[in-house]
C-alpha cells in the first residue's frame, strides 16, 4: 500500500515549456496558433470599437455602454492620472494596446484556443518594444537628447559624491531593465497560468482515468473540479496583466514627459 | 533502497527560495494598503492605484526567477 502511495505517477509526463511548441497551421510557416489568435483579436477589437464609435446616442444602449466604460476607464484610470497634463496624445495608443492585451490574454480561458498568445515570448517583446521606443522617443522630443538622457540617469537633487553610483544604478533601470521587465512579467504571467491550468488538467486526466488506484481517482475527479476555480483565477490575472502592462507603459510616458520639481 | 527518489533539476526549488522575497514583499505592500484604509477609507482609491503599481514592481522578481528556472532547466 505504502510503495504504490509514493510512486503513482510512473509513465506520466508532467507538462513543461516543450507543451508551448505548437505546429503550424496549414504548414503555412509562421502562421501557428498565436498568429491566428493575434489577427483574429484585430478583427474583434477593429470590430468592436468601430460598432461602437459609429452609432453613438446620448442615451447608450448596453453596447455603447460597454464601449464607453472601457475607453473612460483607460482615459481617467490610465492616462490621466499617469502622464497628467498632455494625456490625450497617448488616449488612442493605450486604448489599443489595452484592448489588444485583454483580448489575447483572455484567449488563455477561452473555448477553442485556450492558449494566451504572450505566452509566446516574442509577443510579449514585441509590446514592450513599442513601449519603449513610445516613451524614449516622447522624452526626447520634449527635452532634447542630452536633457532626456541626463533627466532619466540622473535624478535632482542627488549630491555629487553619489553620482558614480547613481548614474549606473538608473541607467540599468530606466533604460534597460524596463523593457525585459514590461515583457517578462507579461510573459511569465501568462506563461506560469497556462501550464498551472495544463497541470491541474492533464494531471487530473491521468490520475482519473489512468491510475489504478481509487484514492488517486478521487483526487483526479477533485483536481478536474478544482481547474474550474484556475480557470477564475486566470481570468482574473489576463484582465489585471492588461491593465499593468497599460498602466506602466502610461507611467513611463509620464516620467519621461515630466518636469523638474 | 531508498525510500523515495527524487530526479530531475533542481531549479523548480531555485525557484521555490526566489518566490520567498516577492512573497514577502507583495504581502507588506498589501498591508500596508489595508492599514491605511482602516485609518482613512477615503483614500483607498488612490491608495490602490499604487499598491497596484508596486505590486506589479515586486512581482517582476517572482516572474524573472520563473524565467531562470526555465532557462536553466538542466538535469
């Protein structure tokens, strides 16, 4: 009884970063499930917002409503109270690199796809990418090359004898680090949901239909039950990695735009 | 005989020790929230969207450790 408690799972391979390479559709190089994800994700957020913004009432309709709430929800939430004075420049970037981010992180639960597409890395470099350029490039329209550089290495008010050692430090931060954190947390949130939902599932598969032992069916049948409550979770943490991505790609715009105190 | 083996790579409990730093952190940080929100529930929006903010800035470090367990995922 004891040996066939502590080793039930011979012959089950546990799901690991090779469960992530999926096979091209179609043979069609390049065009896997991510891609297909991704462009269908352009037709419903294209769809969706010009639904929206064509017929618009003064009274909304539930549609229009939903429409409005997500857009306010970006302009006051987002950008307003991170850039501050000049934020309705960057409304339009943010309103769709929300909804493009919420919409593909809400593949991972959907039916049909159940795959989030930043879970494939080079998306999520791809956004942090674009953030990155966005926020440099607006920094250094607003104060010049040398007035960006020296305004994000070197914070005011820091004393002189400190400076070999600040210098350094924000350099790493702000201009490198930054980026490889945007993405890697997108990724990685993406990345860890996906394989905990793969492992309560196939685990729960094998050890209902494929142990012997009844104990361990039983645990099976909990584990099934138990990935409904994963399935929230990452429900959960799709809408909220959407709204952090956003939200530090808003407040990098800011700092950057921001003026000496 | 031993009585239970253990195979593989060791860097699922790298990640294990690199999640304890994150862990603590984004508990203080959500202390830290509820307690200004009993002293001042007014505040709590503004509070929140911080916390959020910080919560986001701690968590990177679970995510990279995530990362590095998978890089080096050698057995």
């Amino acid at each position: 009884m004891g040996t066939t408690l502590l080793v039930p799972l011979e012959g089950f391979r546990p799901p690991g970063a090779e469960s992530f390479d999926l096979p091209n559709i179609g043979g069609i190089p390049h065009f896997d499930r991510p891609m297909l994800m991704a462009l269908l994700s352009l037709v419903v957020i294209i769809g969706f917002w010009a639904l929206i913004s064509r017929r618009m009432r003064l009274v909304p309709n539930k549609g229009q409503f939903v429409g409005e709430f997500t857009y306010n929800f970006v302009r006051d939430g987002i950008a307003r109270d991170q850039i501050g004075h000049d934020f309705k420049k960057y409304v339009p970037w943010l309103v769709g690199l929300f909804s493009f981010l919420l919409v593909n992180n809400i593949w991972e639960v959907f039916p049909f796809f159940v795959f989030p597409t930043v879970s494939h890395i080079g998306w999520a470099y791809g956004l942090a990418i674009m953030s990155w350029v966005i926020y440099n490039v607006v920094g250094v329209r607003k104060h010049g090359f040398f007035g960006y550089f020296r305004r994000s290495v070197l914070p005011s008010g820091v004393p002189v004898a400190m400076w070999p050692i600040v210098i350094p430090i924000e350099f790493l931060s702000n201009i490198i680090l930054r980026p490889i954190t945007l993405s890697l947390r997108l990724f990685g949130n993406m990345f860890a949901g996906h394989l905990l939902i793969l492992i309560f599932v196939t685990g729960g598969e094998y050890l209902l239909l494929e142990s012997e032992s009844l104990l361990n069916n039983a645990v099976g049948v909990l584990s099934l039950i138990f990935s409904m409550a994963i399935f929230g979770l990452e429900l959960f943490v799709a809408a909220f990695q959407a709204y952090i991505f956003t939200l530090l790609s808003a407040q990098y715009v800011g700092a950057s735009l921001a003026d000496e105190h | 005989m031993t009585p239970l083996e253990l195979t593989g790579s060791v860097s699922s409990l790298g990640y294990g020790l690199a999640a304890i730093g994150p862990g603590i952190g984004v508990g203080i940080i959500f202390a830290a929230v509820i307690q200004g929100t009993a002293r001042q529930p007014e505040a709590r929006g503004a509070m929140m969207g911080t916390a959020w903010i910080g919560f986001a800035l701690t968590e990177a470090l679970a995510m990279i450790g995530l990362a590095m367990a998978f890089v080096f995922n050698v057995s």
